[in-house]
C-alpha cells in the first residue's frame, strides 16, 4: 500500500514491527489498525509448545503484548507498560492460529488502559490480557 494513502496510526506500527525482532520471530501478522486499536494474527509452531506438548503461556502473553504495543503507541507517542496481566482460559497447540484484538478502554494524557482478547482459528477465546502504560510524550517517528 501506498505510504500517502496509510493512515498515520498504521505508519506508526509499520515503524514498529520494522524494529520488533521478536514479534517477527512470532509470525505476527498485521491485520488492522487504528487509533488506540490494533488487530494481530499469528499461527503456533512447534518450537513455542512447552513440556506437557502445549503453547508456552508466553506466546499467548507475547501475542497480548504486541498487539497493546501497537494499539497504544499508534498515536506516535512513545508508550511503555506499566501493569500487564493475562488469564489463560483454553491450552493453544501447535498450528492453532491466534488473532489479538486490542481495544483502549481508557486514553488518559499520561496513561491508557487496554484489553486485549486472544481468540483461536475457532472463535475461541484462549486468553485475556490487560495492560496499563504510561505515555512518554517523546514520538516514535518523526
């Protein structure tokens, strides 16, 4: 797509992602963006199970975390976080597909608050993750 014609929340996560090594290594695939939201899909490869042979929590808290990345620094004003949280409600495996949807629930000057929902190539719900963060004021891109 054209650099002219993509909004200016997108712009800001194409910066991102160009610079995310890990959320490469996921696969995260960019689905949609605007502002204070972002949609992500990634697919669950084998080197990501852990022992018992199901998803390490930390793809499913890493998915979350990307796609609250993206949602609250798309404004272009550097976030980090303050708080995270996630609840794993369902075991992910190998080849399942994982979609995060971030809504802001909260855009304050200095904070926003966010939540993010991990659902499966089913329409299930497999996590929930909540994350706070503090807004820098310093941009991201110029």
């Amino acid at each position: 797509m054209d650099t002219n014609i993509r909004s200016e929340f997108q712009q800001v996560v194409d910066h991102m992602m160009e610079n995310d090594f890990f959320s490469q290594w996921l696969g995260i695939e960019l689905l949609s963006v605007s502002e204070g939201y972002s949609l992500i899909r990634m697919t669950v490869r084998k080197e990501m199970v852990n022992g018992f042979g199901i998803a390490h929590g930390g793809i499913a808290f890493s998915l979350g975390d990307s796609a609250f990345a993206f949602a609250c620094n798309n404004r272009n004003n550097l976030s980090v976080a303050l708080d995270v949280t996630t609840s794993f409600i369902k075991a992910v495996n190998i080849g399942d597909t994982l979609t995060a949807e971030a809504k802001e629930i909260h855009n304050g000057r200095s904070t926003g608050v966010y939540l993010v929902t991990i659902t499966n190539q089913r329409g299930q719900q497999v996590a929930l993750f909540k994350g706070t963060c503090f807004r820098t004021g310093k941009k991201l891109r110029n």
